[in-house]
C-alpha cells in the first residue's frame, strides 16, 4: 500500500519521464529553400556534405538538443564529435558548424539564412522546410 | 593582559590571512584563465541579455494575443483615429511587460492595429534571436593551433640530442570566405636540426569549391601522397602516435619524401552507393636537394620541371565502415644542387598504396611506396627502392597502446637518396601508450628501437614522451 507521499513521488517521477521523453524528440529543419532529405543530415553536419545543388549549406548547431542530436544521428558523443571536426577543418579547410544556445535562436537563424540547417525540439517549426522527424 | 588580546587577535588574524590568501589564489588562477574566459563571458553575457528581452517580448506576444482573444467584437473596430493612434504609443512607451503596457485601456486598441504590433514584436523577436544565434559568426577569423614538447634520451626527430625538447608551434587559420571561395594557412613554430627555432609557412593555399565533388587549391600544400600526410602532418595531438614514420618525416626533419608541394591541386569525393570515392591530382614545380634536404621550390624553380600525381581513395561502409583503401602516385624531377654543376638529376617516380582503418576502438594505418627512380645525368641507369609502415593502435577509454613497424630500403647507388641527409636504409619497431588528459591534450609515451643497415651500420634505443595540445 503506497502512501500519499510515495504516490505523489511516482507521481512525479512519471512527469519527469515524460518530459524527458517528449524533450527528447527533434526535427530537423532547413531554410525553406534547401532541398535536403534526411539521408543528407549526418554528411551535412560532419561537413561531408556543403552544397544542396547551388546552394551553400549552413549547418547550425543547437546547444539545446545537442546531445540528442549527436546520440540520435552522428552515432557520437560530444568529445568525438569535437575531435572530428578538428581533424576535418585541420585537413580540409573548413569550419565547424555555428553554435545557437535555443530553439529560438536556431529556429530565426535557418529562417534568415539561406542555406541553414539545424535542429530543434519544437515539433512543427512555422517557416522552415522540415528534412527529418525523430 | 596585553598578551592576552594578542593571543585572541592572532588566530583571527591567520584565518583572515589564509582567507585573503586564498582569495588572491583564486583571483590569479583566475586572472590566469581570463584570457578566452572574458571573451567568451562578454559573449554569454551578451547572450543572456539577449535572451532575457526575447523572454520579455515572447511574454509580451503572449499578453497581447490574450487581448485579441478576450476583446469584444465591438472593439475590434477603432472608436477614432485619435484613440487608435493613442493605445499603442501609450503601450509602446511603456516597457514590455510592465503594467503600463498591459493596461486595460490598451485593450481598446483595434484588431488590424494589435496585429501590426504583434507583427513588429515578432520581427523584434525574430530578429533578436537572429542576432543571438549570430555569435558564433561574428568571432572572427577561425585560428586553431597546435603544439607539443616532450623529454627523453634522444630527441624524437633528431637523435643527437637528448633531455626536454620543444616540439613546435602550430597555428592555422581557416577564414571564412564567400560561398565558394575558400583559404587556409598554417604557420610553424619549430626547432630544427641546429638547435635553433624556425619559422616556416607550411600552408598557404586559396582554393575555389565547385561542389561537394571538386575543389581546386592553389598555393602550397600537403602533398597528397598515401594517407599518413594529409591525415595528421603537423597536427601531433590529433596523431594516435609520438612521430610520424621516418621516411615521411617532413623534409627538413629528415624526410625522404616531398611533403609539400607549390602548385595545383584538385580534390573531391564523390557517394557511389554506400561508399564513397575519394581522389586527387596535382601539379606543381618539382624539388631539389639543398643541404642535404628535400626543398619544395617555394619561389618556383628555374628550369620549369614539374612534380605531377594523383591519389585515388574509397571509404567503405556497411561491414567495413571505417575503412579506407587507395593507391597513389608521383613523378618529379630533383636536382641536387650541393654537387658542383651541372646538377645531377634524378627522375623520382613513386608508387604507393595504404590502408587505414579508423573506428571508435581501432586505428590501424598502413602504407607502402616503391620508388623507381632514373639518374638523367649520371648514367647510372635506374634504381629501385620501396618503404613502408605498419601501425595498430586500440582505443581503450583514454588509453590508447600502439605498435608500429617501418622499415625503409633505399639504394644508395640511387643519387636522389645519396644525397639527403636521412637517404640511410633503416628498420624501426615501436611500441607506444597515449593518455588523453582530457579533450584537447595527450601525453605520450612511446619505446623505440631504430637500426640502420647500410651507409652507417648501427642501433639506438628510445625511450620518449611527449605533451601535445589543441588548441
């Protein structure tokens, strides 16, 4: 027999889980103009991948839902993601993605720039094309 | 009496000095980090301000979206241009948020006019987050960099010495550029063979990108010769191991192989299926021999000769993901310009194939190159010479063992190696430990045994550590 306070714990451990699940999930977005398909995003964001027929790509990381973002598509932690991307730029010349610290940052950063991409937690973001759902 | 007080006063006295100790303790260690630290807390702070009138302005959207749901519909239609004109500036004088700007008689306020000021706050909303997200483009030219010191009874790339040694400086700048256009420089910091510290540009090269699958470089460059060179060159903290293999060292470390190249370089990858093609072709003036060290003409050379090649690479993926296969080759024409004139000529022709397999647990790397090189002056005929290495290493957390085996075979009737200064036959087996210290720095520790087998005949036995950063 659970006590009051036992259920109102349970309670809230559920919650928690709940958010946590519904804070796990991602869309990937571009700039409405970017023809992408989700089978481009992991070459996009390790810089395998830098144009979109004429377009200029613009990956844009989202320190938000990085980390799910990293364990959800790159298949990589932070550390490896990091080293990745040095031996990329020391080898090939080129940068590793901006940094945006929110959705909202992400979100006005693609719809601005042409060429962006990134991702955020906001399930249908208005004014961008969306290229994956996880 | 007097004592008395004393003895109360020192203990308070001491604890206040250990406290003021500590604090200028702090205050240094700080003071110490303060370098990136305030840039970068300028930046957050900036970013936090940002944020802070974005969650104002978001509440202020969400007020006056409120309002347009519970207004009457006889609100909707202004009651005079006076009073239409009067509710906004009215809200607008007012900061978001405040009660002045929430106010019942704002409320008044007409539908198309709340929704032009709901329009303007989500410009304002847009356009601050735009600006915030902009941070990290704003920083500047990218500058990245990498150095290394180590200690030991040799010095890693110059046997003759022994004690602490200071590996080298390394910085290079990736500026961002239009769409297309594209640069990168590396300056070098590093101690040469005299004891002394030089300065030298190992990269200088401004390169248009036509698409994922063409780039062209145009300046001076890593010559894409096997894996090993254009995988690591200078960057030690990203190499698994303590050295690079002897053979290809860079050219004046010893180096028997051109490293760099002036000139023309076109490289791209191309998708096929799952896996992916990877090539590259070259042009640029040729080297020669001076000092006893390969130099890559940086000025262009005077009698137009060329060094041309290729490499073509494919990354595996499915079962073999990781793996990377190729085969490569170059042709040049080396004068040695020590020997008295007319310079002896050799035409170097080399053909190389390599391996490297790099996954979460493993980097295995091998190379092989067979020289086949013609004398054009001596009449020696031609001569043929090969090296090769062989490295394993195992990720084991921030451990990482590994073992190599390189040996070079170089005939010394061949005048191209005769006449470098490291053109020597020689074996060498090492086994290695790196630590990773965190993301950025390593140490390393590596046993070696080198011996030499034809123009000196003898051994010697190493035993190195090395600190590298990135930075």
């Amino acid at each position: 027999m659970l006590t009051t306070s036992a259920k109102l714990l349970l309670a809230a451990v559920l919650c928690t889980g709940c958010a946590a699940a519904s804070a796990a999930d991602l869309t990937v977005i571009c700039n409405a103009r970017v023809p992408l398909t989700a089978g481009d995003v992991r070459d996009l964001f390790l810089g395998e991948k830098q144009f979109a027929g004429a377009v200029k790509l613009v990956p844009v990381d989202n320190s938000s839902a990085q980390s799910v973002f990293l364990e959800k598509i790159l298949k990589m932690n932070a550390a490896k993601y990091s080293t990745t991307w040095t031996k990329k730029s020391f080898r090939d010349g080129i940068n590793p993605p901006l940094v945006t610290g929110s959705d909202a940052e992400a979100l006005a950063y693609v719809r601005r720039t042409p060429g962006a991409c990134s991702y955020v937690t906001i399930p249908t973001p208005p004014d961008v094309a969306v290229v994956a759902r996880l | 009496m007097g004592t008395t007080t004393s003895r109360r006063v020192t203990p308070g006295r001491a604890w206040a000095g250990v406290l003021l100790a500590a604090c200028l303790g702090h205050t240094l260690v700080t003071y110490a980090a303060a370098g990136d630290s305030d840039r970068i807390a300028a930046l957050e702070h900036k970013l936090d301000q940002s944020l802070q009138l974005i969650r104002q302005l978001s509440a202020r959207v969400h007020d006056l979206e409120a309002q347009v749901a519970q207004a009457p519909p006889a609100a909707a239609k202004p009651t005079s241009p006076g009073a239409a004109a009067a509710a906004p500036a009215t809200a607008a004088a007012a900061p978001p948020g405040t009660p002045a700007a929430t106010q019942p008689g704002a409320a008044a306020a007409t539908a198309p006019d709340t929704a032009q000021r709901l329009a303007r706050v989500e410009q304002t909303v847009t356009e601050m987050a735009a600006s915030a997200g902009q941070h990290a483009e704003d920083l500047g030219m990218p500058m990245h960099g990498f150095a290394d010191v180590g200690v030991g009874n040799h010095n890693a790339e110059f046997h003759q010495y022994q004690g602490a040694d200071v590996g080298e400086l390394d910085f290079f700048l990736t500026p961002r550029l239009g769409s297309r256009t594209r640069a990168l420089f590396e300056l070098n910091f590093e101690v040469g063979s005299d004891g002394a510290v030089g300065v030298d540009l190992e990269r200088a090269q401004i390169g248009y990108q036509f698409s994922d699958s063409a780039t062209v470089w145009l300046g001076r460059f890593h010559t894409p010769y096997g894996y090993y060179n254009t995988a690591f060159h200078h960057g030690q903290q990203i190499a698994t191991s303590l050295r690079r293999p002897r053979f290809i060292e860079f050219e004046d470390h010893g180096g028997i192989m051109p490293a760099h190249t002036v000139g023309a370089w076109l490289t791209g990858s191309q998708r096929v299926g799952d896996d992916k093609v990877t090539y590259d072709v070259f042009i640029g003036n040729s080297q020669r021999i001076q000092g006893g060290i390969l130099d890559m003409n940086n000025a262009g050379n005077t009698h137009g000769s060329t060094i041309v090649g290729g490499n073509l690479g494919m990354l595996m993926s499915g079962a073999l993901d990781g793996l990377k296969v190729g085969v490569d080759v170059f042709q040049t024409r080396i004068l040695d310009e020590d020997a008295p004139s007319p310079a002896p000529a050799t035409r170097v022709r080399s053909y190389g194939v390599y391996a490297a397999y790099d996954t979460d647990a493993w980097e295995d790397i091998a190379e092989f190159h067979v020289f086949d090189n013609d004398d054009l002056t001596g009449h020696t005929g031609t001569h043929r010479s090969d090296a090769g290495f062989v490295q394993m290493g195992y990720r084991a957390g921030r451990y990482t063992p590994y073992a190599r085996y390189e040996r070079g075979a170089f005939q010394q009737s061949d005048h191209f190696f005769a006449a470098q200064i490291n053109g020597e036959s020689y074996y060498r087996t090492a086994l290695g430990l790196r630590f990773d210290v965190d993301l950025v720095s390593s140490l390393k520790l590596e046993l070696a045994d080198t011996h030499l087998t034809d123009r000196v005949t003898g051994s010697y036995d190493e035993a190195l550590l090395q600190y590298a950063i990135r930075f």
